[in-house]
C-alpha cells in the first residue's frame, strides 16, 4: 500500500476540519508546519486553516510559531522547522487574513486580527485590504475579471460580521485599491446591502470615487440595488445637511469655517466647525445605518461593464 505524502494528509485533514489527524501529522513531521502548496498559490496551513475556518488549527499552527515574528515560547521542535518569519503571504500577496475574511470566517478573523495587527491593513497585490474583500459578499458576475479571483463563501452573504469585526480592529474604511476603489465599491459590486451598511455607519463616504471617476452606485450589481444606493445617499446628504444645520443655529454666528463637500464635488463654505461637521456625519450615517430596509438584492444583473 502506497504511503500518501505528508503534505497532502495535512491538506487534507485541514479541508475536513479534522484538528485530531492534523496534530498526529504534524507532531510527526514537525518540519511540515508551514507546508507551503506551491501548486495552490504557496498557500500555507494557515492560509488553508483561514479559508476553511478551521479555528483550532489555526490556533495549533500560531502556538507553534506559524506566522510568528520570533522563536515560539512554545513548541520548539516544530519551530526549528520556519523558513520565513512574519506573516507568510501566498502569490497573490494575501496574508492568511485576506482569505479569512474573503470567506467570511469571522472566528478565524478574530484570531488573526489579535495575533497579527499589522496584516489589518495589509493590501494585496491588487491593492485590496481583508476589508475589501469582506465586503463582497455574493460571487462576482461572470463579466468580471481579476487577475486572481477568490471563491467567495456563501456565508459572508448572511451577515455582516465580518465586516464589523475587521472594523472594531480598526481597519481603514478609507481604503483603496491600486483602481482607487473603496470598500463600499466592492460591496455595491457584489450587492452586499449589510456591508454597505456597515461601511458607511463607520465613516466610509458614500459618494467616494474610484481612479475612472466612479461612484459605488455605478457598480450597483442589481437594478433593485441601485435604487437602493441611490436613495441612501440621497438619505445620507439629507441627514447631514439637516445635522449640519442643527449644529449651526446651536452654536449660533461663533462657530468655525464648514466646508461641504456636495455630490459634484464642489465646495461650499458655512460657519460649523469641522468638529461639527465630522459629528454631523457620524450621526447621519448611524441614521441611515439603522433606518435601512432589511431585504438582500435577488434582482437579474442589469448591466455587464460592473467593474472597472
């Protein structure tokens, strides 16, 4: 009978969830810790841990050193076995995060996000965050093309929690892409309404262009959905206006310079301070956050050319 490689029984006991098998391997063979796949991207455990959601493994893989900055305080004998230190990073530039969080394994995004802070912000490649790619929620339409797409867990189309966690570990909202586009670009594509909820509750601006002049609106993956986006900036630059007014008659003619931003992208002087203005903002959107219709998008794709 044919041994099957260590390699591949590690795969595949991280594939089946099966943490058990997965210790026995590799306290056998200690050198396999990071076990890069170099017909899979050089995906390591971890990534694989990562994308599968395998939370206790990759806890196993970290304790031992895996990703680790220095010599592991524990599990010596498989640290001998580290070939890189810091954050191992596959071809595409992902870190284990980004597929975590492109699949919507929010336990194993916790994990990462207190192991390792300084992948938070991280941009692949492609000059897309773990923010960004949480922010997708179904699989993108057949008309786009990447030039390494990711199968994207249905999972991330139930919630939002990964967003939010990504979030509360202080990830940049304001992030671009190497396209300039921002989270919520990436959300409106791929009609993912809770992000986009998310998203602009913690400050992310709605009417935010990508290099080719874009809009997230005008990625709107659905009729249903443009409709929508298009009726909450309309909400949201109606709530700031009227929070930005409240704020002014309160603090009467003392206030500071305002400066307004309106959907063209002119500028317009008032007398709010900028203070004023950032609060005014920070209520508007948790306005339009919690005021929000609860229905997905399941509407046909209206055009082709989503993504540029």
């Amino acid at each position: 009978m044919t041994m099957v490689d260590v390699t591949i029984r590690l795969r595949r006991a991280i594939a089946q969830s099966d943490s058990v098998l997965f210790k026995r391997i590799l306290k056998n063979n200690p050198s396999y810790l990071q076990n890069p796949d170099f017909s899979n991207k050089s995906n390591t455990s971890l990534h694989l841990a990562a994308q599968h959601g395998c939370l206790e493994i990759a806890e196993y893989l970290i304790s031992l050193g895996h990703d680790a900055s220095g010599p592991a305080t524990t599990g010596l004998i498989s640290w001998h076995s580290v070939t890189t230190l810091g954050p191992s990073y596959n071809t595409d530039g992902d870190t284990p995060l980004h597929l975590a969080a492109s699949h919507s394994q929010t336990e194993v995004v916790e994990l990462l996000c207190s192991h390792f802070p300084s992948t938070i912000n991280h941009a692949n490649n492609e000059g897309a965050t773990p923010l960004h790619l949480a922010s997708r929620a179904h699989p993108p339409p057949s008309a786009l093309t990447s030039t390494h797409p990711v199968k994207i867990s249905s999972k991330a189309a139930e919630d939002s929690s990964t967003v939010e966690s990504l979030l509360a570990h202080n990830a940049d909202v304001h992030a671009r892409d190497s396209n300039g586009n921002g989270c919520l670009h990436y959300a409106s594509t791929w009609g993912n309404r809770k992000a986009v909820q998310a998203l602009i509750q913690a400050g992310a601006d709605p009417l935010q262009r990508n290099n080719q002049g874009w809009t997230p609106q005008s990625y709107s993956m659905t009729v249903q959905a443009e409709v929508y986006y298009k009726n909450l900036v309309a909400e949201w630059e109606k709530r700031r206006a009227e929070e930005v007014i409240r704020l002014k008659e309160r603090r009467g003619k003392g206030g500071g310079g305002l400066r307004l931003v309106s959907d063209d992208g002119d500028h317009h002087q008032g007398n709010v301070s900028d203070g004023d203005e950032a609060r005014a903002r920070a209520e508007s959107m948790d306005s339009i956050a919690s005021s929000t219709p609860g229905d997905e998008f399941h509407v046909s794709l209206r055009r082709n050319d989503t993504w540029k």
